[in-house]
C-alpha cells in the first residue's frame, strides 16, 4: 500500500509541474510582440536654379601680372607659377566674368639656359587654369602675348609689349635691361620688346643683346598678355561662388 501511495504521489507531482509548464508556456506564446515602428523622412529634391554662363571667345587677350619671379637658370619644365589679372575681362556679351585679382596660374613648357657667350636663356610658358576671388576654378588653354592691342597697350615701365605676331610663338628670351627678359618669337622672331626697362628706341638694342647669352629672368610686378586659344564659360561673376 505504500508503494502504491508513493507511486500515486509522484504521479501527482509530476502532472502539477508538467501542467504548470505548459501554462506558463501558453503564457509567454500568448504575450503580445511590441514593434517599433520606424519612420523614414524622406528629404524632399531642392532643384537648384540654372546658372547661366557667358563665354569668353577665343583669341581674347588679358592683361596679367607676374606674382613671382621666374629664370631661365633654375626653372624646370612643369613648374608652376601665379599672375593676377589686373583688368576685368568680359564675355562676348558684355559681362564681367574674371575680375581684377584673378589668379591666372602659368606652367613653364620649355626652358634653356643661357649658354656662355652663345643663345640666350629661353623660357616658354602656357596657361592652365584661371580662379576668381570667390573660390570658382576653370581650366583654361591660354599661350603667352603682349599687351600691344587695341583694349590694352601701355609703354610704361615694367611692361611687356612686342610686335604684332598672330602667327608666331612668342617666348621669353634674355637681353632685357638689368638682367631682364624680351619677348620675342621661339625662331628668329625678330626684335622684341624690353621687360622691365623703358620701351621705345629698342629695334637695335634688343638684337645687340641676344647675342650675349644672358639668362631670362620674368620678374615678379611684369606685366604681359595671355592668349585665350580656347573659350571658355563662366557665370556672371559674384562676390560669393554660387
């Protein structure tokens, strides 16, 4: 009998914590499943306003000025230099799009050294890139020129100026005064103008000089021409970049 008792017991105890698990079981099958509900703000499209460009033809010609020095003895080719603008320049419609104090940034393309009473040190130089005060950058193809042009001609000190070449490349040559440079063209390209010095009464003067094998130096407040050879597109100018 008491086995039997013993054995019913257990039996007991066993169906109360099965049963007690299988409510507790229930319970938790039955809980309710809270989801967070996420919110996506989606950002509406600001369309920004079209900005109209002005372009600058090609074969235009601005007035620069040298920031730095640069000679014939220690330039090397790919070196980089800084001329500011020192007159606005306007698209073919009459908008200022480079203002005063632009950076016009020039790139050394060829460079010879003077040689010991033979050629005279050279200097080719392009230009690669324009940047207004306010931050906006172009990439521009511009070639080296004088200022002997109907919208900027001066014959003051410290100006390069030269001869009427469309079809010529013009260089920087030494024999200028002090040590200095003359424009003139990369073959035989007959006199130039003085950089640095006075100009006027230099026909023989500057021919003299090449003969000497004097290094060309562009000293930095000179101030010469650059040559747009492709136009390019700006937007009105604004003191802040758009």
């Amino acid at each position: 009998m008491k086995k039997l008792f013993y054995f019913k017991s257990t039996v007991a105890i066993l169906a109360a914590f099965f049963a007690l698990g299988t409510i507790d079981s229930l319970a938790q099958k039955r809980r309710p499943v809270i989801r967070k509900k996420t919110t996506t703000v989606r950002k509406a499209a600001v369309a920004r306003p079209t900005v109209k460009l002005y372009t600058v033809q090609s074969g235009e010609r601005f007035r620069v000025r040298m920031e730095e020095t640069i000679n014939s003895k220690t330039a090397r080719v790919g070196d980089r230099f800084s001329t500011r603008v020192t007159e606005p320049v306007y698209s073919s419609t009459g908008v200022v799009v480079i203002p005063t104090g632009s950076i016009v940034t020039g790139r050394v393309s060829l460079v010879k050294a003077a040689k010991k009473g033979g050629d005279p040190g050279q200097i080719d130089v392009s230009f690669v890139e324009v940047k207004l005060p306010n931050g906006t950058r172009r990439a521009i193809n511009g070639s080296l020129t004088d200022l002997d042009t109907k919208k900027a001609k001066s014959d003051n000190e410290g100006v390069a100026s030269g001869d009427d070449r469309k079809n010529d490349k013009i260089i920087f040559i030494g024999g200028g005064a002090a040590g200095g440079a003359i424009l003139g063209g990369a073959i035989g390209g007959g006199k130039g103008a003085l950089i640095g010095g006075i100009l006027g009464g230099l026909g023989g003067l500057a021919g003299e000089r090449l003969t000497k094998g004097e290094d060309a130096e562009v000293k930095s407040g000179t101030e010469f021409g650059v040559y747009l050879n492709q136009s390019i597109s700006l937007p009105k100018f604004n003191e802040v970049n758009p």
